[in-house]
C-alpha cells in the first residue's frame, strides 16, 4: 500500500479557492511534466501553494497569474493530499468555461466542479512512471473511484477535455492507459 500525507495548501485564489464540489463524476489523471530530481510531489504541492507570492511578481512583470492546483500529487514515496476531497482544485483551466470537449461538459457539468484531480511525478520526458509510482497511482485510483463510488469508465484524462497533451505517457501509449483501467476494473470483479 501506499503512504499518504495529508497537506493542505492555504485557501488563496490562484490554486485554493475553497468552493465546494457539486459532486464527484470522475477522476482525471495528470502529469507534472517535471522530472527533475528535486521534483517531488511535495515540492509540487509547494509550487500551488506558492502561487499566490509567484503571481505577485508575475503580475509586476506584466505577465498574467497562472491558476493551477490538484488534490493529489503521487510520486515514488509518497502521495500528498493537497487539497480536501470536498473542494474545488483548478486542474482544467479556471475560467471553467473554456476550451473544453463539449461532450464531456454536457456530460458531466462544469468540470473543475465535478471531477478529482491526480497528477503524477514523471521519471522522463517522456511521461514515464517509475513503478513505483505507477502502484502508487494504481493503489489510489482504486481507493478513490471506491471512495466517490464510481467506476473505472468515470476515469479521464485531462486530454479528453482540452486535448493537452496530459497524461502524456498515457496519451501517447493509449494501450498502457486501457491496461491500467483494465488493472482497476479487474480488482472491482475480483471484489464481487
Ligand atoms: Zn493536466
């Protein structure tokens, strides 16, 4: 099994927004897209929690402020709950309204207010896993389509809304992403 930490970022309008989910339709899996060895999923919990103070300079700068977050963040080690399961996080985009699959939407409603988010430490540019998170990420998907009672068709990418390249490893090798929800729904039977 896998160890979790529970640490939540402070409530700010860049990656906490402290709304509540309407419901809970799905889970949609993500990528850091950093494979740096300081790269952790704490260090990724770090980052959305210091988004306030990086939109500050970005905002000095004449940039525009960047609205990330996730609720969950696994690497090899660990998996670090950042913030509530009961709460909002901006994983697809925050203006909540833009650039998605229209099917999805009407599917399942306004997707930042519906749906989990997990991202996932990289080991390459690829998008590759070390296996160990990779039975992280098996372990608590499985935990949390339990948990929000849903099955593995309600798990998502975050491709399937935005067409980003994200999960990139299982965007790119659809086959490894249907073997890990086969993985899931054949320990669902298993259970029965
Ligand atoms: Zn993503």
């Amino acid at each position: 099994m896998y160890t979790i930490k529970n640490d939540y970022i402070d409530k700010n309008k860049y990656s906490r927004p402290g709304k509540k989910l309407s419901s809970i339709s799905g889970i949609v899996i993500h990528w850091t897209k950093n494979w740096d060895k300081g790269a952790t999923a704490l260090a990724n919990r770090n980052y959305f929690n210091n988004l306030d103070v990086i939109n500050r300079n970005r905002i000095e700068e004449g940039e525009d402020p960047i609205f990330a977050s996730a609720h969950e963040i696994i690497d090899r080690k660990q998996i670090v709950q950042a913030i509530p399961l009961d709460e909002v996080a901006y994983h697809l985009s925050y203006d909540d309204t833009l650039h998605y699959n229209p099917n999805i939407v009407t599917k399942f409603g306004v997707p930042n207010y519906n749906f989990l988010a997990i991202e996932v430490v990289p080991i390459n540019a690829l998008g590759e896993m070390h296996k160990k998170t990779y039975m992280n990420l098996l372990y608590r998907t499985y935990d949390l389509l339990r948990f929000a009672d849903i099955t593995t068709k309600r798990l998502f990418l975050h491709n399937d809304f935005t067409g980003k390249n994200c999960h990139k490893f299982f965007v790119e090798f659809p086959e490894k992403w249907q073997e890990f929800k086969q993985t899931l729904h054949n320990w669902f039977i298993n259970e029965r």
